[in-house]
C-alpha cells in the first residue's frame, strides 16, 4: 500500500510521539518504586506535623456535612426523603473532597518541588500522581469511617451489609482517572501561568454547586440536565450513593457514561502534560 | 553511535526563550496576544557542541561562570532536551547536580535514604539492602532516626552524598560537589569517586577545582559562552585554560 506509507514518510513526528509516548509509560513503570515512596511519605509527613493528622482531612467534609445538613434539611426542609440525607451529603462531600483536593494540590506541586525537577531526572508526571493517589488513600479511609457512621445510625442505612459494596472500586477508579487527567492540566498551566491557582480555586467552587453533591440529579429541571450531565464528575456520586445508601446495583449507564468521561479526560490531561512536559523545566 | 563512546553529543545548541517581562498571569498572555507579541529575549547557553564521552573514563568539563556547563549537565542527564542537535546516552544515567535537593525536612533521614534512592532511580529492595551501608558512610548512626530539619548542613551534605553514591549508575554525572563534609570526608568521598569510575561505564565531572578535574577525568571539554573551546587530555586543555582564563583576569 504505497498511500499509507507515503502518508506516514510525510508524517514522522506522529511515530516519534508514539514512541515517546509509550517510553514514558514505560518509564513510569520502572519508577514505580518512586511513585509508592512519594504517597507514602505524603501520607506520613502530612499526618506527623500536627497533632490532629490525618482528622484534618477528615475535619473539612464532616463539617460540611454538618453545615449542609443545617440549612438543607432543618431550615430550607427541602431534602429528599427516600434516603438518611446526612449519608447523602457525606459521601458527596467526600469524593468531592478527594477530587478537588487533588487538582488544588496539583497546580503548584512543581513550583513547589521546582530545585528538585531542575536538578534530579525522574518522570515528573510522578508528582502531581502522587498527590492524586494520596487523596484517594484518605478518601478510601474516609469511607470506612462514613461506613462505621452508618452502623451506628442503624436500620434505615439501606440494605446493610451488601454484595453491591464489592463494585466500589468501580467508581473509585473512575474517579482517581478523572481526578489524574484533569491535575495533570492543571499542574502544567500553573507552570505557564501565575495564576491558576486563583481562577481554579473560583472554578472549584462554583463546580461545586453545579455537580450534584447536595442535590440529586432527579431535582434538576429536564430543560438544563443535558447542561449538567456535560459535567463529568455528576454521574460518579449516583454510583457511590446506590452502592453505599442503597446497597443496590449502581446504573450501568452512569458507570458507563464516567468510565468514558474519565478515560477521555485522562488519556487528554496525560497527553496535554506529555506536550509541554519538555519545556516545564525551563519555565520553572 | 560509536561502539567505544557512552555519550555522544552531536551540535547541540541550547536556546532559553525568556519572556522580557518577569511576571507571567494568564491576564497578560491574553492581552499580549491581542495587543502585540510578547517581547521574548533568546539566550543561547550552549551553540553547536560536539563531542564524546568514551567508554570507562572520567571526563571533566570546565569552564568560566555561565559558560553552559550546568546547561550541559542538565542535557546529559536528559533533564531537558536541546533545542537542536541531538544527545545520545548508551545507559542508566545518575545525576547529582545539587545535594540533598529531595529532602523533606519533617521525615528523618531514614526516610530521607528511602525517598531520595527512589528519585535517583534505586528500587526500595536495593535501598533496604545498602541503607547500613549508607548510613555508615554518612557517619549518621546516631542520629539517622531524627528529623532531618534537626540536622546541621554537614550532615545534610554527608547524608545526601552516600545516598548519591549508593547509586552506583552506569553513568555518573557530578556537578561541583566536591566539597562536602570535613577534611576526612571529603578524602573519603574522593576516594569513593575514583572507586565509582573504575565500576561505571563513565563520569562526567563539572569542576571549578581543576585540583579535582586532574585527580578524576582523562579527558576534558572547555566551554566558553555556549561554545567549544577545546577538548583533549586533562592536562592539555586544563594548563591551557589556566593559562588563557587566568591571564585574561589579569588584563583585566
């Protein structure tokens, strides 16, 4: 096929990427000791410095919790009654948690780490992983403690224990591939612009509301869902709520449709970092 | 590539572009790029380089301040890629062009040996097996299981150094790191450096001491401005530099 062929002589860069592409992968394979070092001293540096440790992960969605269930479901009365809403904030309030800690911690992790990445050569897409991967440590313990919650809150906790709670790896993947592809971005415009951590801290929060963390997706009007279903985080909190509430069988179409959002955003975020990774360093 | 050399480099050239103005907010790429170009400086830090590092020897690069020797470094190590011109390396490359630059102040320095091995390429099962080692080394047996904020500079220095050593890479790439610790250290660690040439495939020393230059590289480059001055053997090309470089300040 003498097309093709010519197609891909005029066409050389495309092959390279591939190859570096695949190198990377590969390299970050042979540096997965690297990887397991950085969370795991993530984790114990952060937990030895204060006395509360690891609770003040904790701390922040709890309240939140508490705050959210105040004015939801005391003053406004306004919260749905087919499942306990305290349990529906807090797993929301969570994952969200895990999610927007990532891509806040993210933005500056090479400005912050700028002496090392300028003088060790390792695969820097280790450390905005790395702060992901931490996240979503604290956030699996966090679910232990929401289950031991939901023991001691009693026979309205669904259907517990449940087989389903064996599928809650599905949306906890999910969500760390969607959390990676979108710090990856984040990381390498925080490299580029001063500012990212400002406008992404006010993204943060108005992403916030619009992702159904205190509302369930049935509330929102017909006419705007196709709007909120566009936001990939929207469809994991309805898996984590059927497992975890419900102990029911999560709806395949979510999984599906945030599986796939999640592998798009990933495969981007990484090849957007793989673009630019070259020039980072010298912007550091 | 040449089967006797470990590095080749080709006519490498190494631009900077460097935006004029320091500050860089996405407010004022979006105003730049509708009003006018941002002003953008280039620096050349390295032009049209070429040469070999050949298999087993050590290999010094010298040179007056910013003549691109830590640019080179940053090349070698592939840290960052040329802007032309290629950089070939034929193995595993170790690069310790700052001390102790990894270190989390919080951790002690045992989990300090554990978090810069695995930046330095070694697996946790070789960091388990040589940490006595390393330990030994920095003379730390005391106080290894402490913060590493607590430590003084030296230990700092003498930890990071036997982390460093305790690589033991294909290829060795040093950038002025010769003088750490007390007398005795740094005798130690200069004999260390000769034992790591005769195991690697090659070292690549940046030295302003061309005491250290003699005592470890066979062969040497010197840049001047981005460009080549000369290469060959140490003693050569390094009685040449100090002939040229230090007459030169004395014209001055």
């Amino acid at each position: 096929m003498p097309e093709v062929a010519g197609q891909l002589d005029s066409n050389p860069g495309a092959w390279e990427r591939m190859r570096t592409m695949q190198s990377t992968l590969a390299n970050l394979w042979q540096r997965r000791h690297l990887l397991r070092m950085l969370v795991s001293s993530n984790l114990k540096r952060q937990n030895k410095n204060t006395v509360l440790g690891y609770l003040w992960w904790l701390l922040d969605p709890m309240l939140m919790t508490a705050v959210y269930y105040v004015l939801v479901a005391v003053l406004f009365k306004r919260h749905d009654k087919d499942s306990p809403y305290v349990f529906f904030l807090m797993v929301g309030l969570l994952s969200w948690k895990a999610f927007s800690d990532s891509l806040a911690q993210s933005v500056l992790v090479f400005k912050g780490q700028a002496p090392l990445v300028r003088s060790i050569g390792f695969p820097k897409v280790v450390l905005p992983l790395s702060i992901v991967l931490s996240n979503g440590i604290y956030f699996m313990i966090a679910l232990l403690v929401a289950f031991g919650l939901g023991l001691a809150y009693g026979p309205s906790w669904g259907t517990w224990p449940s087989l389903y709670y064996l599928l809650l790896p599905i949306p906890i993947i999910i969500q760390l591939v969607m959390a990676a592809g979108f710090s990856l971005i984040v990381c390498t415009l925080g490299v580029f612009f001063h500012d990212t951590a400002n406008i992404l801290n006010h993204i943060l929060r108005m992403w916030f509301f619009l992702t159904p963390v205190l509302y369930p997706l049935t509330r929102v009007p017909t006419k705007l869902l196709p709007v909120f279903r566009l936001n990939p985080f929207s469809e994991i909190l309805p898996i984590y709520r059927d497992i975890i509430i419900h102990g029911r069988m999560p709806l395949l179409s979510d999984i599906l449709y945030s599986a796939a959002a999640a592998l798009v955003v990933g495969v981007f975020g990484y090849l957007f970092f793989r673009r630019y990774e070259g020039r980072l360093v010298q912007r550091l | 590539m040449n089967r006797d050399h470990v590095i080749e480099v080709s006519n490498v050239s190494m631009c900077f572009r460097v935006p004029r103005s320091k500050r860089r907010t996405l407010r004022e790429a979006v105003f730049r790029s509708m009003l006018r170009r941002d002003e953008i400086v280039e620096v050349w830090a390295l032009r049209d380089v070429s040469f070999a590092v050949r298999r087993g020897e050590g290999f010094g690069i010298i040179g007056s301040n910013g003549a691109g020797k830590s640019t080179l470094c940053l090349l070698l190590s592939q840290i960052m890629e040329p802007t032309s011109g290629t950089v070939q390396v034929d193995g595993q490359v170790s690069a310790l062009l700052t001390l102790g630059v990894g270190f989390q102040g919080d951790l002690t320095g045992r989990d300090n040996i554990y978090l810069n091995g695995v930046y330095l390429g070694l697996t946790l099962d070789e960091i388990r097996s040589r940490q006595d080692e390393i330990i030994a080394f920095a003379e730390l047996a005391d106080s290894i299981d402490m913060p590493v904020r607590t430590y003084s500079s030296g230990m700092r220095a003498r930890l990071a150094f036997s982390i460093a050593q305790a690589v033991r890479p294909e290829i060795l790439i040093l950038d002025e790191l010769m003088g750490v610790g007390d007398i005795s250290f740094k005798k130690k660690s200069t004999e260390r450096m000769k034992q790591l040439i005769s195991e690697s495939k090659a070292l690549v020393v940046v030295s302003h001491s061309m005491g250290t230059i003699r005592e470890l590289c066979s062969r040497v480059v010197w840049l001047e401005r981005g460009r080549l001055v000369a290469e060959g053997p140490t003693e050569e090309v390094v009685s040449r530099y100090e002939r040229e470089a230090l007459g030169e300040k004395g014209k001055n």
